[in-house]
C-alpha cells in the first residue's frame, strides 16, 4: 500500500512538511509506504506540468491521497489551488475513490477555511475523506513550534492511523468480493435556458 502526500507550501522543510512527515511517519510504522513531493517553490517556478505530472503518475500506483497547505490569507496557497486545479483534471479518474486527507498548518488562525477549500476537491471526485479526531491543523511559526503542538501532532497522528485502518478495510473488502463503486458518466445541468 501506498499514500502519495503533497506539500503545497513555499518551504520544503517548512511548518507543513513537518506535519505531513509525521503522517508520514504514523503510515511506514503501519506499514504503508509513503512519497511526499513537494510542489509549492516548483510551481512559482513555472515547474507545474512537471511537477502535475511527477504526482499523477505516482497517484497511479497510490491507494491514498494527502494534501498539505499553510494558510495564506485564511485559504490554501495560490501553488496549491493552482496544482490541484490541474492535477485533478488530468489524473481525475486514477484519484476517484481513493481515500484522501487535507491538513493545514498555520501560525494562528484561518485553518478551517483552507481545510474546507482542500477537501471539496476530494467530495467533488467520489474520494473517501479521511478525518482525525478534531480538525486536521497544526500551529506554529516555525517547524520547531508545530512539534510543541502536542495536540496537532496528535491529530496528525490520528490521521495516519484511521487512513492506515481505511486502507486496510478496502483491501479487505475487495479481498471478500465487496465491489467498489462504478464511475459513472457526470450528468451537467444548467439553469440557463
């Protein structure tokens, strides 16, 4: 089993890779394998198509799914939307029903609002949210702080065991002959006439 983990922030080793690095870490001692990209610096960069293109094709042999962003004026980074916004619509059907999480990582405050943007990217594609035992943030102004958040890195923690455990239910579902759900083709309305 693995989880594909993304880090949307500007930092590589910054206060949101260091929450993920703790899933991360909760995952391997689970025993699922982990890769964590980082896509912030690289889409300032003009690196997107690669970097959407390095994800996706790692998404393929992935069973799950973690997005990471900090909080920039009380909503993900602009990198991250941005990324989501294409890798969703070219990796689409290899995420569907892939169980996925969103933390967020900020100094004070905006979290919820970062959390409920990330997340709707996964109820729009039928994926499996994976929740802790509060909201999946973490705070601190510097990598250092966000481990002093002990509450934090307990639902990080949390977050790694309950996507563990989902995993491991689906596979033995499907091991049991339980059928995972057909895609089926998106009905459009438009309310213009």
């Amino acid at each position: 089993m693995k989880v594909v983990l993304v880090n949307g922030s500007r930092r590589e080793k910054g206060c949101t890779f260091t929450a993920l690095e703790v899933i991360s870490k909760t995952l391997n001692e689970r025993g699922v394998e982990t890769q964590i990209f980082h896509v912030g610096e690289k889409a300032v960069n003009g690196e997107m198509n690669e970097v959407v293109k390095e994800v996706a094709d790692a998404i393929k042999g992935a069973d799950g799914f973690i997005v990471g962003s900090p909080v920039y004026y009380a909503s993900p980074s602009g990198e991250v939307v941005a990324f989501l916004d294409r890798l969703f619509g070219v990796a689409e059907a290899d995420l569907r029903f892939k169980p996925a999480a969103a933390i967020a990582s900020a100094r004070r405050a905006g979290t919820t609002a970062t959390l409920d943007v990330l997340n709707k990217y996964f109820l729009y594609n039928q994926m499996p949210v994976v929740s802790s035992r509060y909201w999946s943030m973490v705070h601190g102004n510097k990598p250092e702080e966000v481990l002093q958040d002990k509450e934090g890195v307990q639902i990080m923690e949390t977050i790694g065991k309950n996507m563990a455990w989902l995993l491991k239910s689906i596979e033995a579902g499907k091991a049991a002959g339980v059928p995972q759900p057909e895609a089926e083709q998106k009905v459009f309305t438009n309310f213009i006439r």
